[in-house]
C-alpha cells in the first residue's frame, strides 16, 4: 500500500505564501508609529504658559516615542484656530494638539456662534498632563493694594474704571478673573490679548493695572517690583508661591485652574492613540518631567486614560459655561 504525502505541494506553498504576504501588506501601517516627527499644535504663543508646559512634556514623549514632538505654535480665537487645522489635519498620528475646556470641552462653543470644528465629534482625546494655577498680578504704580481684601475694596469703589488683561477670550485667564469678579461683585473692563506676553509688557508698563497670568509665565517677573501678587486661583497654595494667599481663603470654595493634554484628530486608529497615551503617562510616572513641570509652578497630572480626560474635561466645563451662561458672555 503507497503511503500518503504528507505536507504541501510547492503550488500550494506559494499560494501561501503569497497571501501571508497580501495579509502583511494590508496591514495598517501605524504598527510602526511613529516613523517621523510628530507635529504638536499649540494654541497661543511662545513664551505663554501654555508653550513653556507643552515644550516640557513634548519633549517627554519625544524620548520615549523615538521620535521628537515638533511644537507649533499657533496662537488665535481662544485656540479656535489651532483647532480647526487640527481637525481637518490627517488621522495618521503625526498631529496633535495641546487644549483645555476651550476646545476640547465646549466652552469655545459657549463663546463663539461659529466655530470651524465640532468640539464633540472632531477629536480623539489622548490624555490630561497637567493644570496651572493662575496668580492674580496687579501694577504696583495702579492699583496699591496688598492683599486680595484691599484690591476688593478697590475696585469696589472705582466700577470700571480699571481693566485687567488675558489671553483671550475664553481663555481660562480670562473666565478665572470673571469668576472673582462675580463673586466678589466687581466691575473692571476686560482687554483681551491675542498673544500673553503682549499682555504681560502692558500690565509692566501700566497700560492694563490687573491680570489672571498662569504660574510658568509668571515665574520669571515675579520678583520684578512693578507688579505685586495677591492670590491664587488654585485650591491650595502654590509651593513655588508659599506666601502667596489662595482666592478660596477670602472667597471659600473658589478654584479657577488652567487644564492642558493632548487630542489628535477624530478617527485617528485606536492603537496609535493608545501608544501616544502609554507614552504619555509613562512620561508623568518619571521624577524627571514632574520636576520639570513642578519647577514651572505647574501641577503635574497622574497618569490618565483618554476617558478620564473626557471625563474630567466635562466637569471643568460645566464650571465655566455656566459661568459664560450667567454674565451673557460672547466673544462675537
């Protein structure tokens, strides 16, 4: 009796073996991810608080990627701008944006009728990095004051007679003072800058005599003898700025932080977002960037999935739109 075959003949070896290679090629080509550098939009100008953090954690996830996170800057509109050349960009991976509550949470909506993007559909969170307290600076040669109570009184007496400064409208520069303005139940006029350091040079100088200023921009005019700090808008006090009271011990119950992660463009693959994310949060486990964003007067995140991002992005928001909601704030 002939003994069968056993195993493959060669036409059927290669019929294999042409379609483990058609299987191969299929395959989508983010396995990879990534092979080049990586785009980083970034809302506002260099130099704002919201650039210095974002080069500090681009290039965090530049080393552990192996390839680096090139930061562009496109400042406009309360990130508008930003956002919407991120929405239309390709859902490859290789652009990300750092936002907040403005874009990414529906407080830009709140503010501007129309928008070039849709806040709810256009985007794939990554991950929450860090939040900033804003400190509130005032012109020592305006405003006399030395602590929060004196600059309510202040002001209390002279409704609209002084003006503050921010980054934009909506920006939560902007909506932290607006919040301790209705609280306090004051009255200032609102000069809003398209770049952050424009708005620093002019509270210097005495152009504007108050402004909400995150702690990385503030770090470096700290101790310069024109302005004074009167409190944080964080719950607790900031270690870079011990002496420095919170709002919430005049005001219980005040908090008026600045948020930042990454978002890349909806319908960006699943697994390139979960590699952006792993890179992320193993970035916010090492000592180095906590150190880095700690030096800034930055508080640096816990690592955090894209949901809890979500998550936490919809409670901030609720805060400040119903803010924008009560005073009938627009920006058109």
């Amino acid at each position: 009796m002939t003994r069968p075959e056993i195993g493959l003949g060669r036409r059927s070896i290669l019929k294999i073996g042409m379609a483990s290679a058609g299987l191969a090629m299929s395959r989508p080509a983010f396995a990879a991810f990534p092979d080049k550098p990586i785009q980083l939009i970034v809302p506002y100008g260099a130099g704002g608080q919201t650039d210095v953090v974002s080069r500090l954690v681009a290039a965090a996830i530049g080393q552990r990627l192996g390839h680096p996170l090139l930061v562009d800057n496109r400042p406009g509109a309360a990130g508008n701008l930003a956002a919407e050349m991120t929405a239309r960009a390709p859902a490859d991976g290789y652009t990300l944006m750092v936002g907040s509550t403005g874009p990414f949470g529906g407080v830009n909506a709140a503010l501007y009728k129309n928008l070039g993007y849709d806040w709810q559909k256009d985007f794939a969170l990554v991950g929450l990095f860090c939040t900033t307290p804003n400190v509130l600076l005032v012109n020592t040669g305006a405003i006399p004051s030395r602590t929060l109570p004196e600059f309510i009184e202040f002001i209390k007496a002279r409704p609209d007679q002084m003006n503050f400064a921010s980054s934009g409208i909506g920006a939560t520069t902007h909506l932290s003072m607006e919040l301790l303005l209705e609280r306090a139940g004051l009255k200032m006029v609102h000069v809003p800058y398209r770049q952050s350091t424009q708005g620093m040079t002019d509270l210097l100088a005495g152009r504007v005599q108050a402004r909400c200023l995150g702690l990385p921009e503030a770090e470096p005019v700290k101790s310069d003898p024109r302005i004074r700090a009167l409190a944080v808008t964080s719950a607790q006090r900031s270690p870079n700025w011990p002496d420095v009271p919170t709002i919430a011990e005049t005001i219980p119950g005040f908090v008026g932080v600045n948020e930042f992660g990454l978002a890349a463009p909806a319908k960006t693959p699943p697994d390139v977002i979960a590699r952006v994310s792993d890179a992320l949060n193993e970035a916010l486990r090492s000592s180095t960037l906590k150190a880095d964003l700690l030096r800034v007067g930055a508080i640096p995140a816990e690592p955090n999935s894209p949901k809890e991002f979500g998550i936490y992005l919809r409670e901030r928001s609720a805060v400040w739109t119903g803010l924008i909601q009560r005073l009938g704030l627009s920006a058109e």
